[in-house]
C-alpha cells in the first residue's frame, strides 16, 4: 500500500468483493468514491461512502446479520489485493487514484 494523501485526488476507485467464508462470493463492483455522499443499495448489503480529507469513510451494512462495519481508509494505491477478515466474512479490495 503506498499511502498518498488527497493532494490532486479526485475520487477513490474501490475495486471489492464481499466474500461469506470460505469461500462464496456474496457481491463484487467498484466504488466511486469522491467528495460527494453516496449510498449504494443491493439485497446483499448497504455501502456508504464519501472521501474526507485524507480518509475514504465507507460503512458496510450487511443485511443477513444486520452488521455494520465501519472502515476509515487512508487514500492510497494498491499494490496488489488487500483483504480485511470480518468475522464470517472477508473484503476484498484494491484501490486506485483517479486524479
């Protein structure tokens, strides 16, 4: 991950997968995320987003536990995929700069 901060950052490209453990993938897309609030809405979960400052916030609401993860992530470009377990289940993602 090299961190960049927002200086000449338009938006985040969030490319994702939601993935219920072990192995079935629930939901895959990209986010645009940018100054500008937004909520995409699917049957599989929730996700909001806005990019503030430094930090890309994102709340993940999944509806078939109704759990609500809320993740503040330093504005960066991937290297390669990153993966964060939560609990039952892991995201992955990679990021890219749209300057």
């Amino acid at each position: 991950m090299q961190a960049l901060g927002n200086k000449g950052v338009l938006s985040v490209i969030v490319e994702f997968g939601l993935i219920k453990k072990p192995q079935d993938v629930l939901i895959t897309g990209n986010l645009y995320i940018t100054d500008d609030e937004r909520l995409e809405e699917t049957e599989i979960a929730n996700i909001w987003h806005q990019l503030e400052g430094d930090d890309a916030n994102i709340k993940l609401t999944i509806h078939e536990n109704k759990m609500d993860w809320v993740l503040l992530m330093p504005v960066h470009e991937s290297e390669d995929w990153e993966v964060m377990d939560m609990n039952e289940y892991f995201l992955q993602f990679k990021c890219k700069l749209n300057a």
